[in-house]
C-alpha cells in the first residue's frame, strides 16, 4: 500500500479589500474636453465597463433596478463623471473653513452615514474633472483670509481615497496646497487605498484622518468599507510618509458593551501605530439622526440594527433647518469623558479638536 500524502493545512486568508470599480458610467459630454476626463473614459474602456452619456451629473434618472431599494443599490455601484459648475464653496465647521467639492457620493453603505438625507434622491457617486478650475477657486478663499490659515476639508461629500485610483484628483490636491504658505488640506476616509498618496511632496499642509470605531460598529454598520485593520495599516504607512495624521471616532454609538468596544480600538491604535507621534489629532462625533433621514436608513436598510429611538433622545437644531435626534446629556458626558480617558491614556501627546 502507498503511504497517504498529507497536504499542509492553510489557513483562509482574508482577502483585501479590493478598490471600487463601478458597474455602469455616465459622463457628462464636457468632461471628456478636460484631460482627466479623457483619462477616466480611457480607463473605462480598458476595464470594460458599460457607459453612457448623460446631459448633467446631477440628474441621472435611468438607473437599473426593479424596485426604489435596488435602484439604490445600483447607484452606489455607478459612476458619474461630470464638470464642477458652482465653486462658490460650502462651510465646513468644526473641520475646516471650507469643503473642497472634488467628488460627491460614497460607494460604502453606512447605515447611519449623514448623506443618507444630504444626498437624497442622488446617491450615486460623482467626480468632477475641472480640478484647475477648482483649485484656482481654492487659491482665491486663501489669498482673501492671508495672513490667516485656510483650511480645506476633502471629504464632506465623499470618502476621495475610495476613488483616487480612479481619479488622481487627491494627490494634485496635496500637491497644490504644499506650495501654499497659507493653505492646508484636510479628508477622512475608511479606505486603506494610500499607497499613491505616500511619495508625494506634501510639505505637511495635508492631514490624513482615518474614520475608526468599535468592531461592533464596524461590523454591524459599515458594509462595503475597508476592514479596521486596513485602515490602520494605512494609517501606520500615513505616518511613516510624514502627513499630519488624525482619527475620527464617529459616529460614536452608545450600545451594550461600549466602554470594552471603545477601550479596545484606542488598545488596538496604540499597539499598530509608530511610537512617539507627536502631531496626532483626534475628533469625536456622537451619532445623531433627523426624522427624514431615521425614515431613509430604515427603508434603504430594513434589517439595521443601529438604535434611532426618537423617545431616547434629545433634540438639537441643526444648520440644515431640522431637528436631529443626539444622546442626552449624561450619555454624551459619559461617552466623551470615557473615550477621553482612553485616548490620553494611549497617546498621552495627542489633541482633541472636538467632540460634538
């Protein structure tokens, strides 16, 4: 009898998260005048995926989908290519004077993502292809607050690492506000795809913040984003480039077992991070929700387990000229005094710009 040949046991890797690649593309007729433009259709044809042609960015109204739930569903998998037309930039407080709009719409499913409502009945994924145009906008909001600091925040509309492989729009971002005296750039993302943006000339003007939060909270409500410790691999390479580096904490979720869930994650950060970082932030944002978007997450998302209990919270007007819905207030002291204690604890040097 021949002896039985045993193969070596492997253990299932965990495959990385891959990069975003839409299932359907529009572009507006104007962005292919514009190089990137051009570029992005190049790529398109060269991964074969189906596009069409669309007379605006913002009115895409012939998605795929039997029912408003796969509609949905499609959109986050569609692509849209337009030209930037207003450049008049929106506030973007506490984070920075101003949002720099070079791409609006997430490919992640959030449950609780703010722009659930912000976006509304436009949630597929759009990237404007006039970034001179846009960065010319930028350099005019920094001359007229010099000698003061001008600071741009990325990412209120978009997570931008997600689509930089497409785009290239991030690294000319940084690359610009290097040579600005009086310019700085700020985004914040849940992907791990940086590898583009480490070599780059950043003359540290670009802070690079990586969304984290409990496992429970990542597991439960942010499907389709890299795993944490992508984020933090990233974070870690982020560092070692040189960037100012943060971490926002949000939405931070009030939940059984939060206190070992949240001293967990500020454990794990301390553990993968480089040693001894000096210029290290940390932002803090409670989850909140409005009635409109309570009504929106439970229809897109019917099987959430995320809490929007209106009768377990407290009312707070919000800039958009609605009611959100926040913890009360010994939660919101509990959560921030704890979280607080755990982060001074673990990086003793870091500042907490806000909690809110």
């Amino acid at each position: 009898m021949g002896t039985a040949i045993l193969e070596p046991q492997v253990k299932n890797k965990i495959r990385p998260t891959k990069p975003f690649v839409p299932d359907l593309v529009y572009f507006e007729p104007r962005a292919l005048e514009y190089p990137k433009g051009a570029k992005i259709m190049e790529w398109v044809k060269s991964q074969n995926i189906p596009y069409r042609m669309t007379t605006s960015h913002n009115r895409i109204t012939n998605l795929p989908g039997e029912t408003e739930l796969e509609q949905y569903k499609n959109a986050k998998r569609t692509l849209v290519v337009g030209v930037r037309k207003t450049l008049t930039f929106d506030q973007s407080k506490p984070s920075a004077e101003y949002a720099i709009p070079i791409s609006t719409g997430c490919m992640g499913h959030c449950h609780y993502c703010y722009l659930q409502t912000t976006l509304g009945s436009k949630p597929y994924v759009r990237v404007y292809v006039n970034t001179d145009e846009i960065l010319g906008a930028a350099k005019r909001y920094i001359e007229e607050r010099a000698p003061q600091i001008t600071r741009f925040e990325a990412a209120c509309t978009s997570d931008p690492v997600g689509l930089e492989h497409i785009t290239g729009s991030l690294a000319e971002l940084i690359e610009f506000m290097a040579n600005e005296e009086f310019g700085r750039l700020r985004f914040v993302t849940k992907y791990h795809h940086v590898d583009s943006l480490l070599n780059l000339e950043h003359n540290g003007h670009t802070r690079i913040r990586f969304s984290v939060n409990s496992d429970y909270v990542i597991k439960q409500f942010e499907p389709a984003t890299s795993r944490f410790e992508e984020r933090i691999e990233a974070a870690s390479k982020i560092a070692h480039a040189g960037y100012p580096l943060g971490f926002i904490i949000a939405p931070i979720i009030w939940y059984e077992g939060w206190q070992e869930g949240y001293a967990e994650l500020l454990q794990k950060l301390e553990k993968a991070l480089p040693k001894g970082l000096k210029d290290l932030t940390f932002e803090m944002i409670q989850h909140r929700f409005t009635k409109t978007s309570k009504a929106i997450i439970e229809k897109r998302y019917p099987k959430t387990k995320l809490e929007m209990d209106i009768a377990k919270r407290k009312t707070k007007w919000g800039r958009w000229g609605q009611y959100k819905y926040v913890y009360p207030d010994d939660q919101q002291t509990a959560l921030r005094e704890f979280i607080t204690e755990r982060i001074f604890e673990h990086f003793p040097d870091a500042r907490i710009d806000y909690f809110t």
